[in-house]
C-alpha cells in the first residue's frame, strides 16, 4: 500500500543521481574525514589541557567545568539538526561553513578578554563541530559505491576509535613544547586543508529553500532546549551533588519533558528532524541501543589509565601518551581490516561485533586485576587486547543501522546515529563521574575503619599516600568489572535483536 503525503507536505524531492566516483569525490570525502578528526581532536584536547589553560587565563574550577559542558552542549545539538540542515543549504556549504566557524573560534579562544567571551566562543566552536560528524556519514552513504561503501564508514568510525585516544598524546605535545594556546590553535592547519579539498571535491547541490516553508519551528524550540539541559544536567550533576542541588532537578525534569513533547511532535511533522518510523527497524534500534553501551565502554578504557597513572604516580599526559598511542596509531590499520572481513559475504558481521565486545570484556577483565605497583607498561597488554575490539565492535554497529536504507533516509539515519553517539558520550561522563565518587567514598571508609580497628596505633610513614594509591586502584578495578559486564551484556542481545544483513557490494 502506497504512503499518502500528509496535507501541505512540501513533496519529497528524488535525489539527484550520484556522481561518478573518482578522484574528486574521494578528495572531497577525505577532507570531511580530516575535518570531522580535527574536530574530534579539538574538544579531546581541551579537555585534556584544561588544567593548562586554568592556570595561564586565571580561570577557577567551576568555572573551567563550564567550558566543557556548553561545549558539549552546543555539539550535541549540532548534531541532531545538521542534517536537515545539510539537505536544505546543501551538503558542500554547510560542511564548508562549519569548518570555517570551528577554525576562527579557535584562532580566537585564547585571545578572549574574558570567561564570557571564551564560553560565547566555545559554544559556537561547539556548535560548528557537532555538525561535521553527520557530515561525514551523509556523505559515505550518498556517493560511496556500494562495494566500498562499507570502507568510508570504518573512516566515520576513527571519529569514536582513534580520536578520543590520540586526544590526550596530542595535548600533552602541545602544552609541553609549544604553550597552551595550540590545545585551541591545531585545529588551524589541519581546517585549512580540510576546507580546500571540500570546497574541491563535494559537487555542489542546488539550494532547497522551500523546505523552510515547513521548518520545524516547533521541533527546534523543544529540542534544542531539551538536549541542551540533559547535557548540562549530565555533566554538572556530579559537581552540584545531582538531585540535591535544584538546578540539575530543573534540567534533568524539564529536559526529559520537552525530549518527549520533541518526539510527539517529530512523529507527525510532514518534515522531522528525526524519523521516528525509522526506529521500527529492528537493526537500527539494535545498533544505537548497542552504541551507547560501546561508546560507555570505550570512553572509560581511555579515562581509567590516565586517571590511574596520574593520581598514583604522578605522570603527566606525555608520560600517558605512548599506552594512548598503543591503541590509536594501529586503528589506521585494523579498521580497514575490520571493514574488509565485514564486506565478506560469508561473515556475519553480528559475531564479528559479539567477538569485538568478548575482547573489550577481555581486556577489562585484565585490568580488573590491578594492582598500585602498576605502571605505564602494564596496560600494554590491556591496549593491545582493544586495537581489534575496538573496530570490531563499532564497524558492525555501522553496518546494521545503515544497510537497506532508502537515500532520502540517509540524513534521517545520520540524525540517529550521532546523536545517540553525542548523547551517550555525555552520559558516560556523568555516570562514570558518579561511579568513581561513590566506588572511593566507599573504599576509602573501609580501610580507615581497618585501620581503626587496629589493636595498636599506627604511625607508617607515607601511609595516607599509600591508602591513595589503594583506594584509586580499588575503584579502577571496580569500574573494569563493571565495564566488562556491560560488553557481556550487550553480547547477549545480539541473537534477539538484529538480523543478519549482507555487505553493501552483495546487493
């Protein structure tokens, strides 16, 4: 049965026929590429360099706090009307735009007269790379043939693999031998080349200004306002002390009421930001429930080293940056990898994804058993386990959210897929937050009542330093179970949820 148009739907253009693959559209496809890590690589670093920064502006802690969340913020929302925005300014100026306004908001960080005008200046930095990563998906699906198609995606997946690891190498280079200010200058050069091979190989689609006829006015004031204070809420629950402080009460419940009343209205708009339909697809919804699972896992396996080497043994991000670089650098190569066994015919790329999660279960278990004689080179081993799990649990995911997707779904999809992937960032960070404050409350009360408890006093030089280092690495080895629960987990949906899809080239 044919679909009727709802009454003054603006009609579904046909998309235009895809141009010829070739040297072009591969330049115009890797700029994005470039653009979208550059992008990735500014907000990793920042926050990484933080602390650097505090101290050369004379920014205060809470304050410092903030310019991560309306970072955040600004991207995450970004990411959701993006690609509306993308089919109706065109894919080429909107890519172009938002890299320009991320360069010069970089080039002007540093140079702010004040906190106002650095946080004004990240907001819209924030805005301008959250709207990139859909733009790179957008991109791999309308004009990659179908027997490579799959390959472009393994790049969109650097942005969730290689990005957050090579953050903090890159941030302890910059604030170590060239200042503070490059944490918000490096993303000049690479924007530079980025926004010439755009601005050369993406074809330039015609304008579509009658779809703002039918503009979701009423979308863009619930969502936008929704998402904004579900991140804030998110990322400064744990500094206010969550729900006894009202401020995170007023965002986390006035947040979630206007996502629904968002969502209500998206079903019946004749032109959504979000599809909803679209989520009746048993393997798109599989693939962004497993998603945020993937992206708590991955976020964590990055933060548990650095935070544990630094609160035990004082290193410093570069002394991090080669158990970062053990993971990062070898995903150039085990993406494609990983893309091409999926692109077999005979693979199943559901076990692929089962045996990705196994090993990221794997590795956490490893780490679980810890101890604070750790250092450096004892999370070799743990980063060796993740250069294959990594992509194997990520170029699956990619895979069965996009395969049997219409063309004019593709922008739909992009919306999903990445804010799924902002939003559960986000979560991560506040429920990690949590965790580690209450996993130290807890062991750091039953040691001192141990040693309480003792029969005679005890007087061991360093002991406070000591109990430190135990109850850091009690609470890492608690969040690697943890960790390694939730990849268990998420294996034991996969034979209920998806079902078993071809690579792109066997259609």
């Amino acid at each position: 049965m044919s679909a009727v148009p709802l009454p003054g739907a603006v009609p579904a253009a046909a998309p235009p026929a895809p141009p010829i693959f070739g040297l072009r559209l591969a330049t115009g496809l890797a700029g994005v590429l470039l653009a979208v890590l550059v992008s990735g690589l500014n907000e990793n670093i920042t926050k990484v360099a933080l602390a650097d920064i505090r101290g050369a502006m004379g920014i205060a802690r809470d304050d410092a706090s903030w310019l991560v969340t309306l970072y955040a913020a600004a991207s995450v929302s970004a990411m959701a009307f993006a690609p509306w925005c993308s089919v109706t300014f065109s894919l080429r100026r909107l890519t172009a735009s938002a890299i320009i306004v991320c360069m010069a908001a970089g080039v002007l960080c540093p140079l702010a007269p004040n906190l106002t005008v650095l946080m004004f200046l990240r907001v819209v930095q924030g805005a301008a790379g959250g709207a990139l990563p859909p733009m790179l998906m957008t991109v791999a699906l309308r004009f990659l043939p179908p027997n490579i198609k799959l390959y472009g995606l393994g790049g969109y997946a650097l942005s969730a693999t290689f990005g957050p690891s090579l953050g903090t190498p890159l941030a302890a280079f910059w604030t170590e031998y060239l200042g503070w200010q490059w944490a918000f200058w490096q993303v000049v050069p690479g924007s530079i080349v980025a926004l010439l091979m755009v601005s050369w190989g993406l074809p330039q689609d015609p304008l579509r200004l009658e779809r703002l006829r039918q503009f979701d006015w009423r979308g863009l004031l619930l969502g936008l306002p929704a998402i904004s204070m579900l991140v804030v809420g998110l990322l400064q629950g744990e500094r206010l002390a969550w729900f006894a402080s009202p401020l995170i009460c007023v965002l986390l419940g006035a947040g979630l009421l206007l996502l629904v009343l968002f969502f209500i209205n998206e079903w019946s708009h004749p032109l959504p930001f979000f599809k909803l339909q679209l989520l009746s697809r048993r393997n798109l919804s599989h693939a962004l429930l497993t998603l945020g699972g993937v992206l708590f896992v991955l976020l964590a396996v990055i933060l548990i080293p650095s935070s544990y080497l630094a609160q035990v043994h004082a290193y410093r991000p570069l002394q991090t940056a080669p158990v970062m670089l053990m993971v990062a650098l070898p995903q150039l190569i085990a993406l494609p990898l990983v893309a091409a066994l999926c692109n077999l015919r005979a693979v199943d790329c559901r076990w692929v994804l089962a045996i990705g999660l196994a090993l990221l279960a794997l590795s956490c278990v490893l780490g679980a058993r810890m101890s604070p004689d750790w250092i450096r080179t004892h999370f070799y081993l743990l980063q060796a386990v993740q250069i294959f799990a990594q992509p194997m649990a990520v170029i699956p995911l990619l895979l069965l959210a996009t395969t049997g997707l219409a063309p004019q779904d593709g922008p739909f999809a992009s919306a999903w897929f990445n804010t799924i992937k902002g939003m559960s960032a986000v979560v991560a960070t506040g429920v990690l937050d949590a965790l580690i404050t209450r996993r130290n409350h807890f062991h750091s009360t039953v040691l001192s009542e141990r040693l309480g408890n003792l029969p005679t006093a005890v007087d061991v030089p360093g002991l406070a330093q000591r109990m430190h280092a135990q109850v850091v690495t009690l609470t890492s080895s608690d969040l690697y179970l943890t960790l390694a629960g939730i990849a268990l987990a998420m294996i034991l949906i996969i034979p209920i949820l998806p079902t078993r899809v071809y690579p792109p080239r066997a259609a």
